[in-house]
C-alpha cells in the first residue's frame, strides 16, 4: 500500500527565538507549497506559537516535544494536553528515548500520555526503540515488544487513527551511526506485522512508522526507499533548514 511519507524535525533544546523563527522561515520558503512528504517540526515549548503562526497557511504542521498527563493544576513547569491544543498545535511527541532515558518516563507513562494526547485530538508519533545493549544482547524485538503492547493495547484501532510510529534505535540518535537500510527495514517490518497482530491488517498496512537515528540528506534516500520506511523523525538534521528539505525532498 502507498503510504503518505511524513518526515519530523526535532529541534529538541536548541536554538534561541531568533534562530528558530530564522529556521522556521527557511522552511516556509523552500516548503511552504511542496506537495509530496508531510512535513512536521517539533520546536521547544515557548517557540510553538510563533512558529506555528510563522508556518501557518503553509503545508509544514508543528508539534510539542512532550506532555504532562494531567490536565491542569500545581504541576509546576509542566505543559498539558490541552494547553498545546488551545494554541493550535496539532502534533505530539510521546515517548522520545531522551524523555525516557534523562526524564525516566517508563512505558507506564508512556502509555499515559499517549492516551491523553489522543483524547485531546493531537496527532501523536509514538517513538520506540532499543538501546545498544538490548541490541547487543539480542532483545531487540523483545524490547519493541513491550514499548507496543504497553502503548497500544488500551486502544482500538479507530482511537489509534492518527498515530505515528517512530522506531528509533537508541543508539543511533545523535551518534552519527545509522542502522543500515536492511537493518532499519528488517525491524519495520516486524513493527508493522506485529502492529497488525495487535490491531489488524488494514491498520498496520496504512500506519506510518518514520526511522530516526542519524538521518541525513546523504543517507534519507536509501533509507527511505525500504518498503516499511515511511518517514523519518530526524534531530540535527533538522536544525538547518537546508538539510532538512534535502530530506523531505527525498521522501
Ligand atoms: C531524534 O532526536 O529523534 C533523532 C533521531 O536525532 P538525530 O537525527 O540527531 O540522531
């Protein structure tokens, strides 16, 4: 099945203002009208209603990095479902390996704030992924195993309509190693036919599922050529807005 490619820029913790609404300018030039791949940038929290603004009426859409699961009240410094929503955000990360590994969001919470993300109507990329030991030790599936079943089980395949996946082997984010073509594709797949097992042939063939880890518009082309590549969430790639059209372009 021909699935729509979507390719996400994680800006993570950079940038100052100036330079994030000079990035966000950047794109709206050189994407503001392209018609292939859907393209998504997740900016720092107070950067999101500017850029949103910056990118409105183009074909670029912008998402939060994170969410608290509560709704509101004495949770300082913590950002809720509905406060990205209120200021016409449309798009979530859950689960980044950097949320799980520096901020300890297990897959118990994980789970939570995808559940909370799809009920306020945000359009969530549920990443997952294994760290080099896990890969070493040969757990690899199992670990994928777990962060699926733990995320997706409470849902039925009409509430999980949006989702994203993003498989991004932890060892490859920010490192420069990427997983070869091969590699990436052998564990989409898997993704992909173990998400049909959970929720069904129709859903699994249409679902997105984006690698992350390295990319770069030297090697975007081949990984994206895979059968199950769909997309690509990219970190530093995304800082400039050249190397991420170079991306999007590729998809
Ligand atoms: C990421 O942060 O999701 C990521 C894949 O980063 P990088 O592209 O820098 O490896």
């Amino acid at each position: 099945m021909a699935r729509t490619a979507v390719i996400g820029g994680n800006w993570k913790m950079n940038l100052d203002f100036e330079a994030a609404m000079e990035l966000a300018s950047g794109l709206r030039n050189r994407l503001g009208s392209h018609r292939g791949a859907a393209s998504i940038v997740f900016p720092a929290f107070p950067y999101l209603r500017p850029v949103s603004k910056r990118l409105s009426e183009c074909n670029i859409s912008v998402g939060a990095q994170d969410l608290h699961v509560e709704a509101k009240g004495a949770f300082t410094g913590a950002v809720s479902a509905t406060m990205i929503k209120s200021i016409g955000v449309t798009h979530v990360l859950v689960g980044h390996s950097e949320r799980r590994a520096v901020f300890g969001d297990d897959d118990a919470l994980v789970a939570r704030k995808l559940t909370v993300a799809l009920d306020a109507g945000l359009v969530p990329t549920l990443c997952i992924g294994e760290t080099q030991s896990e890969r070493e030790s040969g757990d690899t599936f199992a670990v994928l195993q777990r962060q699926l079943d733990s995320a997706l089980r409470a849902h039925t395949a009409a509430a999980l309509d949006s989702l994203i996946v993003a498989y991004e082997p932890v060892w490859a984010i920010g490192t420069g190693l990427t997983a070869t073509p091969e590699q990436a594709q052998e564990v989409h797949a898997w993704v992909r036919a173990h998400v049909s097992a959970l929720l069904g042939p129709s859903f699994a063939d249409a679902l997105p599922i984006q690698y992350g880890g390295s990319v770069k518009p030297t090697n975007a082309a081949a990984l994206l050529a895979q059968p199950d590549i769909d997309g690509a969430l990219v970190g530093g790639a995304s800082l400039k807005a050249e190397s991420f059209t170079e991306i999007v372009r590729a998809a």
